[in-house]
C-alpha cells in the first residue's frame, strides 16, 4: 500500500475535527481525546439548528470544557476529520475535506448513491475511511462468516439479525448491509444471492449482529455485540491515527486493522 509523508511535526497533538460531537457516539469520541497523547479536539460540528452553537462543546455536553466551540461549519484547523453525523453531512464533510486536502474517518451510516459518490469522489484526491462499523470485532465476524459461507455451501440458508436502539435513522443498519453484500458478492454454487436481513430497533441497544447459517441438521450462529459505544469511539480514533500520511483512496475498516501500529 502507497504512503505519503506525515508532515505533522514531531512532539506536536493532531488537531481532530469532530462532526457530530453532540451525538451518542461524537460526544464519546471527544471524551476520548480529551487525555489522548497523539489526538486532540480541534473544532467541533453539529447540525445549524441549535441554539447553543458558539458555546464550548464541554457545556453543551454539560462536562468540563474542551476549549472548542461548537460550530455548524469550521474554519479552524485540522490535520483529520471524524464524522458520526447524518448521511448528508458526511457527504458535504468528505467533500470539504477533499478541497482542504485533509483525510476523513466516516462512521455515518445510511448514505444515499449521490452520497456515496460524493464520498467516492472526495476519495480521489484524499485518504477515507469508511467505516459502517468501527468496531474490530465486526471485521473479523465479516472473515468468519465468508468462511463459513465458503465452507457450508449452498445447503445451508443464510440470513441475517440485526439489533439497534429505537430511532435509529436507518434500517437496515449499514454493517448488516455491508455483511450482506459480502456474502453475496462470492455465493456457493448456484443458489440465489440475495440474503434477508432482519432490523429489530428497541431500547438503548448500541448494535448487534448475527448471521444464522441453517442447514440439514444444524444450525451455526456467528454473532457479535457491541456492549457500549465506547467502542466505535475507540475504533474512529483509531482510525483517524492509521490514515495520517496515507494516500488518496477509500479504505475499510479491515485495512486499518490490518496495520499493527494504532490501537
Ligand atoms: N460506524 C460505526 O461503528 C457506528 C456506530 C454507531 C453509530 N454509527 C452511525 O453514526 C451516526 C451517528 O450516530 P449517533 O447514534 O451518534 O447519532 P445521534 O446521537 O443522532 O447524533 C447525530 C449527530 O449528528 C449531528 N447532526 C445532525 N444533523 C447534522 C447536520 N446537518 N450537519 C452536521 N451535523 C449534524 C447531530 O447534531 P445535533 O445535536 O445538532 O442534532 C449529532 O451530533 C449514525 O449514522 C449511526 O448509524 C456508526
């Protein structure tokens, strides 16, 4: 893989731009870099509608203060963006990155065609990351369930469980989508492509998935859960550090975890 050069200097926090900061998972990724070593908060997005833009992020969150505004557009610099916002944010965010030629983490799940074209195109000119799940554990649920596919065959039906919080935006959530996809792209034999994905939205459940393989005799269930969404915050800061210096395209969350180097 291509590697451009960091030209951040030696000693000095990356400056991280925050879209979505006031959201379930943005406010978690601020937490976080609050005593990162390598990260800082730089600036920090949330929809124009609120009323407390200008104020710092820490008393909009009601927590000590960042020393960052909440802002509806910045102009503050930044050396990465991480977005957990809304699909058409995410789009408007990759392209602004791409004209100050700044890399992006997208955890926003949901985006349209148009969207993800936008997003394509940002990735021509900058480093993406597009991550429907920023998690390790689902990444490596996505490996087992193509063995399991491969290995099962075309006895075995495939569908997939997805669990979320109620008032998730969209459904099917964009891991299901992105599992499905997989799957179907590399099916056994000849059997229909098309896996059924099952949406369940209740509670405060930060996510789950599982795949049900069920075939003559037998059932396998591979299943992942995500106990709280420190998680994905983990996953995005992550993220952010391995796509510093990286070149132009739009990367998964598998290539970054298949660099040792940022945790
Ligand atoms: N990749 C992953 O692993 C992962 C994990 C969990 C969630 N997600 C996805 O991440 C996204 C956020 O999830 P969440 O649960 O944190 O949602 P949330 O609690 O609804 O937060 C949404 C955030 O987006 C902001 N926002 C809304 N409209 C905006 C706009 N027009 N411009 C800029 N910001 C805007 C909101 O700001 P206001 O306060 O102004 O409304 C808020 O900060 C969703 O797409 C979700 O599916 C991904």
């Amino acid at each position: 893989m291509q590697t451009t050069t960091n030209t951040t200097r030696p000693g000095t926090r990356l400056r991280v731009a925050l879209s979505g900061a006031t959201g379930r998972v943005g406010r978690r990724v601020a937490a976080l870099l609050r005593d990162d070593p390598e990260l800082v908060l730089a600036a920090a997005l949330a929809s124009p509608e609120r009323p407390d833009l200008g104020a710092d992020l820490g008393a909009v969150l009601g927590t000590a203060p960042f020393g960052v505004p909440l802002e509806s557009s910045t102009e503050r610099a930044f050396d990465v963006l991480i977005d957990l916002s809304v699909p058409s944010a995410s789009a408007e965010q990759a392209l602004r990155c791409a004209e100050l030629g700044r890399p992006i983490v997208i955890g926003t799940t949901g985006q349209s065609r148009e969207e993800l074209e936008s997003i394509e195109e940002a990735a021509r000119t900058i480093a993406v990351v597009l991550a429907p799940n920023l998690s390790p554990g689902v990444a490596v649920l996505r490996e087992l369930a193509a063995i399991a596919r491969r290995r099962l065959g075309a006895d075995f039906d495939v569908e997939i469980l997805e669990y979320h919080r109620r008032g998730k935006r969209d459904a099917p959530s964009g891991t299901a989508l992105a599992l499905a996809r997989a799957l179907e792209a590399d099916p056994p034999g000849d059997q229909p492509p098309s896996i059924p994905i099952h949406s369940v939205r209740a509670g405060d459940i930060a996510g789950e998935h599982a795949l049900l393989f069920a075939g003559p005799g037998e059932t396998l269930l591979l299943r992942h859960r995500a106990l709280d969404r420190d998680l994905f915050a983990r996953g995005a800061r992550r993220a952010a550090r391995w796509l510093i210096g990286r070149a132009p395209g739009l990367y998964t969350m598998s290539d970054v975890l298949a660099s040792p180097d940022a945790r």
